[in-house]
C-alpha cells in the first residue's frame, strides 16, 4: 500500500524551530516530487513547498521562504521540512503529498504545529 | 483570502446532480490544470479528479471535472449522505487552493 506518515508536529513558541519528517512507503520514492500542504484549523489548503526528485531543486510559497526549508533523503524514503523562526500565523496541520499528473495525488495523515506562547 | 474562488456551501437531495463552481483567472485556472480534492472532517484531503476532468482509480464515475476559460466545476450525481465534504479546487500554478465549499447532502 503507498504510504504517507508524517511526524515532529508539536506546540512550539514564536520564533523557534521544528522539524517535520514524513515516511513514505509502498512506491518509488526517489521517482516523485514532493510536497509539503498545510491547513489552518477551520480554514482551506496552502502549498507550502516542494522538491523535485534528485533534492536539487526546491520551491516555496512567499510567506514561507527564509525560514523553512524543504529536503529529502532517498535512502530512507523520507521528506522534512525545517521550520525556523516560527509564527502564530504557522498554525497548522501539515501534510506531506506525493504530486502526479499536475496535483496531489497521494496525501499523509498529517502532524499538527501550534505555535504559541 | 484564496486564489480561487468558490462558494462556501451548496445542498442538494440525495440522487439529485451539484454542481460546485471554481473562478479563478488567466494567472491560474485558465492556463493550468485543474484538480478537485474531498475532504472529511478530520481526514486528509482525497484527490477525486486531476488535469480538468480524469478520475483516479477507484474514483466512482458520479464525480465529474470540466473547466472552460477561468473557471471549472465538480460535478457530482446521485448524491449519497456520504458524499457530504468538503471539496476543494486546485490550480497547478502556484500550487493554488479555493476555499473550500462545504455540500451538506440533505
């Protein structure tokens, strides 16, 4: 079965750091690009970012770029996302979701992050 | 405030057609593939139609995807009680969302 399992999620305090992991299984990691989606509570859907399949290249949505960072470990079929400098505004559940065919065709659990003091 | 536009809820009766609506512009929508996702509380989103109008496997052929211009529209018929999501509209560039449209299956 393909698998999405993200962790790391947590509460954390303004402008401190988390990192998020997410564990795929179940299909060629190293084939896909990746991506990171997250979703406020009681509000919609933001792309966060995401990386081609060599690690090589990343994107980001503008609220996030300078503090996260997006990366990959094909070795051990795993996705991260580095969170710095954390904001009420991060509040969120985040997924992890595989792209295909011009959208997100495979999504994790997801792993909330709250950030508050 | 999201990218692209929908309406934040419909309602229909069960059996019956809905139609759910997703404006948006050149910058997005008309340019770029389309692709609708489900939502249940608590869930992680589904995808349910990808480049405009193709179903996943195992996606029943009662939902639907068509986009014309600057807009696109989920179909779904013979609506059940448990079609009843939240379903939202993606545009590939930009990794774009709408906000999201809530059916309530009556």
């Amino acid at each position: 079965e393909e698998q999405l399992v993200e962790s790391g999620g947590g509460l954390v305090q303004p402008r401190g750091s988390l990192r998020l992991s997410c564990a795929a299984s179940g299909f060629p990691f190293s084939h896909y690009w990746m991506s990171w989606v997250r979703q406020a509570p009681g509000k919609g859907l933001e792309w966060v970012a995401n990386i081609i399949p060599d690690g090589s290249y990343t994107d980001y949505v503008d609220s996030v770029k300078g503090r996260f960072t997006i990366s990959r470990d094909n070795a051990k079929n795993s996705l991260y996302l580095q969170m710095n400098s954390l904001r009420a505004e991060d509040t969120a559940m985040y997924y992890c979701a595989r792209e295909v065919h011009y959208a997100f065709e495979i999504w994790g659990q997801g792993t909330m992050v709250t950030v508050s003091s | 405030q999201s990218v692209l536009t929908q309406p934040p809820s419909v309602s229909a009766a069960p059996g019956q057609k809905v139609t759910i609506s997703c404006s948006g512009s050149s910058s997005n929508i008309e340019n770029n593939y389309v692709s609708w996702y489900q939502q249940f509380p608590g869930t992680a989103p589904k995808l349910l139609i990808y480049e405009n109008s193709k179903r996943p496997s195992g996606i029943p052929d009662r939902f639907s995807g068509s986009k014309s211009g600057t807009s696109a529209t989920l179909g779904i018929t013979g609506l059940q009680t448990g079609d009843e999501a939240d379903y939202y509209c993606g545009s590939w560039d930009g990794k774009v969302f709408g906000g999201g449209t809530k059916l309530t299956v009556l």
